[in-house]
C-alpha cells in the first residue's frame, strides 16, 4: 500500500484529495496544526466509509512538528510514497505592493514558502525509500510571471503582491528541486488546481473540490514515464494541461 502525507489536509481541497486517495487505496496521513479537530474529521471520514486516513499534526512553520511528523510516518511506514506540500495562506485581499505591510509578507512567505521547503526537506530520507517517490507543490495560476505580463489572460487584473509572489517563489524552489532529482526515480512538479471554490475565496471560485482534487491526483499518482519539473493547470485548457512560467 502506498502512503501519502499531505500537509493542511483538514478541509477544503486537501481534505478531498485525501478522501480521492483513500477511495483508491493509497494510506492517508491527514496533516493537520489542530491535531483535534483532524481527529475529529477523521471519525466522520471512517463514519462514512473512508478507511486508511490517520490524522496526524503537523505545523509546516514548527520544526519540531514535522520532525515529529516526519519520525511517527518512519516508525509506522518505514516510508513515504507521495508528499502533497498543501498547506497555503492567501495573506488576505487586496495586496499592494506600495502599503502592505512587511509582517503580512513575512506571514505569508513562513508558510507557503519556508514552511513547505521545511517539509520538503526534512521528509526526503523518507521519499527516497520509496520506489517511486513523488513530490506535488500545490501552487496557483496567479504564480505565473508570463501570464501575469499578458494583459489578455483572464486573471490579469489580480495583482496581489504578496499570495502571487510566494507562488512564484515556491515554483522557483520546485523546478530547482526537480532539476537536483532529475537523475532519480522522483517526480517533482507544481499543480495548479484552478480557481477553486473554498474558504480560500470566500467560494467566489468557479469550479468544485472534487475536480481541484482531481485534478492533483491525476498529475501526482504517475507512472515513470511521466514528467518531472513541470507546472500543471487546471485552468489551462489547450490540451497539455501546463502552465507556461
């Protein structure tokens, strides 16, 4: 059985996800901050006929929370198959770039930057005992320096400096990542789920958490002929599915 960890997993598109790969037979580690309340999700889930989810805590900005992580996935696993870096903040809306303040981008960058090479980081021992091991960076269409320059793209008006920013950055880490990992058995990639409904967005989005979730599952659980270093969209539907960068 494969195992998965997937960081922010308690609700929204994390949570769906975990629900997909437990349906399909993969061991689900729920990574939550509030080990309670993943506990309490994971009750509903088995109430509800989702078996192999275990909620475990885990702070992407803490190191001893995901050593811990890290350390309880080790001694009941003895690996990790699939990391799913999901945990993400937005800062709040709107972001200048003149008057927001320097602690919000601080905030921001600790979690969805810092915290996520923190994971990456100290999970590799356990990815690289697996066979096949795969790395997946939930990032954002508003992550796209080109798209961003195309005053024709749909999202060319959202200008947060700070969410857009960290997403950039994080897709500079994972193409990085990718390259050093090139000669091995991982896949590391960057997914795009699309403009998702969820507490995120105060559900302004347009499409489900089914779909979102999907969508990373389809481009996470590959083969070895599938591609490493690439940035996977949802919302790009010209038939590749990538994003430019």
């Amino acid at each position: 059985m494969k195992t998965v960890s997937i960081t922010g997993a308690n609700r929204s598109i994390g949570l769906e996800t975990a629900k997909q790969l437990s349906k399909k037979g993969l061991f689900v580690y729920l990574g939550t901050r509030d080990l309670q309340k993943g506990e309490t999700v994971v009750k509903e889930l088995n109430e509800n006929g989702y078996e192999n989810i275990k909620a475990i805590q885990i702070d992407v900005t803490n190191l001893d929370s995901i050593v811990a992580a890290k350390n309880t996935i080790e001694s009941e696993q003895g690996k990790l198959d699939i990391l799913i870096n999901n945990a993400g903040i937005s800062g709040g809306f709107p972001q200048s770039a003149i008057d927001t303040d320097i602690t919000i981008f601080k905030e921001v960058y600790d979690i969805n930057v810092f915290g996520l090479i923190q994971v990456t980081q100290i999970f590799m021992d356990l990815l690289k005992k697996s066979a096949q091991p795969r790395i997946t960076n939930l990032t954002s269409g508003l992550g796209s320096l080109t798209l961003h320059n195309d005053p024709t793209w749909q999202y060319y008006d959202i200008k947060a400096a700070i969410y857009n920013s960290s997403k950039a950055a994080l897709n500079m880490y994972t193409i990085t990542l990718a390259y050093e990992l090139r000669e091995t058995n991982f896949k590391v990639n960057v997914i795009d789920p699309g403009f998702t409904a969820t507490d995120f967005n105060h559900h302004t989005g347009t499409g489900t958490v089914e779909n979102a979730a999907s969508f990373v599952i389809k481009h996470t659980v590959t083969d070895d002929k599938a591609p490493t270093g690439k940035y996977f969209s949802n919302d790009i539907k010209d038939g590749t599915e990538i994003s430019p960068w």
